[in-house]
C-alpha cells in the first residue's frame, strides 16, 4: 500500500519534453520507466570500471560504482516498502546517484574541481544532472533521458535543498525548474541515507580483504565494537572471516531498522499526511535515531582516518589527480587531441569549451583514463593489485 505521502506516478508532474505512445513497451509507471532508462544507460554501464574505493581493482570481488549502486538500490527498497513509499522510484535514485562521477571517484572530482577552477568548477551531483539531462543521447527527438520531475527532483537535491546551485545543475532547473530550495521527497531522502548505510558497511568488507584494515583495528571503531560481540555469542565456532560478513550484515539490518522507526516517528511527529508535507517540513524525515546518528558518524571517522585517508591510498590519490588534471591540460592545449566526435562537437569559446572537456573526462571509466594518459602523455605508476 502507498502512504499519502509518497510520491504518486499518477500524479507526476511530467517530463521535460513531451512523450507520446509509450504504451506500447509495456504497462510501466512513469517511475519504472525512469529506473529502466536508467538501467539501459551507457552512462550506468560504464559504473563497472569506475573507482568505488579502489582503483581499477584487479580482484573481481572488489566494489566499484555499479555494484555499490545496485547494493544501494537493494536497501533503499527495503525501507521504502517499510515506509510505504514508491519502491520504483527510490529505486531509480539509488541507481543513478552516482552515475556523475567521474574516473577515480572522490580523487577524479578533486582532479576536475582543480582544472575547472576558472571555468565554474565541477560537482558529480551536478554532472549527474547534467548526464541525464543533456549528454546521454540515444532518443531521437530530444537530449538526454527525459527523466520525469521526481525523479531529477531526487537527484538533485537527496542530500537536502540547494540553495547555491553549481553551474550545471542551474542550467538544468533554468530548463526544468526542480524547486531546489525545497525539501525533496522521502524516496530522495531514503536514497541518500541508503548510500551511507552501504557504504559505511561494505567499505569496512574491501577494506578487510585488501589488507588496509585488519580486524582489531576495525574494532575500534564504536558501532563495531557494540554489535560483534552478539555476532561472536550467535556463530562462537565460526571462522573470523565469516564473521567480519556478519557484521557487517548485522550492523546493515541494525541501520536500517533504526531508520525506519525514526522516521516513522519524524513523519508522525511533525503530522506529515501529504508529499506537499514532506517539502515544507523543516527539517529531513528520514534519517537515524541520535544514538545511532552518533554511531554511524564515529564510524565515518573511523573509515575515514584508517581507509580512505591510509597513506597508501592518499598516494594512490594524488596519481589520479594528476592523471585527471593532466589529460585536462592536454585537451586544452590541443582539441585536435580529443576523438573525432568530441571534436566535431567541441565550442569556439569560453567557458563552454572546458565545460566539454570535463564532460569528456567525467565519461571516462579508470582504465581509460588511464589508457589515455599513456598515449597522450607518458605511463602511470599505480599498483597492479590490492
């Protein structure tokens, strides 16, 4: 059963361009078509070769941006059916937020922001717009995905109101205005906590099987140390490596249930009936408990100081910025060095023509980045494996 203040289909406010006869690919809601184009998208497909923590990881049992989406999709689903909310299109914003990111993740934007500094900047929340928007091109009759309001709504503004829009997501609400100083819906707020509960759990998992983060060490960290000793008491015979699995199961159920309940309690608290409710509530309904807020946050500082700024990771960093920034100072220099249909497209003037070739570099996956950096400018050092 749908809450009254979940996101209806039925009541969608459209999409940008108008479509006709799509009745004829099947009885879908305006939402599972957002989640299927989503799906089909080059853009997504090119998820599986880009950095989640590790670059280019050999091991195929490392995440990467695709996997990490689809686990992310996977608990977003749970809690909106919970919540009674639409499962198609929290689904959608799960998939699709992070299909901005550019090669190398958090190190590749840091590598854009840079390059881009006098043209704008550059925001893989933005880019994502801008993707489904303007660059993925596969319908005859208009640019982009034709993605309906909720859906780029969601996007836009899952981590909450922007009211100091980049660049490119300006140019997207100029087109299509997405009220970006409301609050977003609750499948939009589920989305975003869904990508914490992930990745707060399974980076704990590569960590672990890369060898960065060892087991005592991962104790340490609060929320760990509360829940293993009820995983070790359920499994005392069981392997250590199995376990860590169970913890992090644990602790991923433990999250989620947490963030049902308080939101339950949020929506009841401040009488939230209507989907009109939620974007004038003030403040986020979805989120964690205070004890489990405080837990989850002592767990970022733990994955924070022990991956992802590990010295061997920061090293690995600073590489792929300079990969980034250096293909941006090639194509600058030299367009002709951009393939022909980059090219062909590339604008005479300023800032347009570097906001291209950003848009070119975000596209690339790790290993072509990296590719091209060898055929443009000279050989990368990074490790083979983890």
């Amino acid at each position: 059963m749908r809450a009254a203040f979940a996101c209806d289909p039925l009541c969608s406010r459209g999409r940008q361009y108008a479509e006709t006869g799509t009745g004829v690919r099947g009885p879908r809601s305006e939402f599972q078509r957002d989640r299927d184009r989503i799906v089909h998208s080059i853009s997504f497909r090119r998820l599986r070769h880009k950095t989640q923590v590790f670059v280019a990881p050999d091991g195929d049992h490392f995440r990467v941006r695709l996997t990490h989406s689809i686990e992310v999709a996977q608990i977003g689903r749970t809690i909106a059916r919970a919540l009674g909310l639409d499962e198609d299109l929290t689904e959608a914003l799960c998939l699709a937020h992070d299909i901005g990111h550019p090669p190398f993740g958090h190190a590749g934007e840091a590598g854009l922001e840079q390059a881009m500094a006098a043209s704008g900047g550059f925001d893989h929340n933005g880019h994502s717009l801008r993707i489904l928007t303007r660059l993925e091109r596969v319908y005859p009759n208009w640019p982009g995905l034709n993605l309906s309001w909720e859906t780029l709504e969601g996007l836009a503004k899952h981590n909450g109101p922007i009211y100091a829009p980049g660049w490119a997501m300006a140019d997207v609400d100029a087109a299509f205005p997405l009220d970006l100083a409301k609050r977003a819906s609750l499948e939009a707020q589920v989305a975003a906590i869904a990508d914490d509960i992930a990745y707060d759990n399974h980076d704990i998992d590569d960590g672990l099987r890369a060898g960065l983060l060892d087991f005592d060490q991962v104790m340490d960290a609060p929320l760990v140390r509360e829940s293993w000793p009820q995983v070790r008491d359920r499994f005392p015979n069981a392997d250590r490596r199995l376990l860590a699995a169970e913890m992090v199961r644990s602790q991923i159920g433990a999250m989620v249930n947490d963030v049902i309940a308080e939101t339950q309690r949020r929506i009841a608290h401040y009488g939230v009936e209507t989907e009109a409710d939620v974007r004038h509530a003030p403040t986020a309904l979805v989120g964690f408990s205070p004890a489990m807020a405080q837990g989850e946050a002592d767990l970022k500082r733990f994955m924070y100081a022990n991956l992802y700024h590990h010295p061997r990771q920061l090293e690995i960093a600073a590489t792929c910025r300079s990969i980034v920034t250096s293909l941006f100072a090639a194509y600058h220099a030299d367009r002709n060095l951009l393939p022909e249909e980059w090219r062909t497209d590339a604008p005479e003037d300023q800032p347009a023509l570097d906001r291209h070739i950003a848009d070119f570099i975000a596209g690339m996956t790790d290993r072509y980045a990296i590719s091209r950096h060898r055929e443009l400018i000279g050989a990368v050092d990074l490790p083979d494996s983890f």
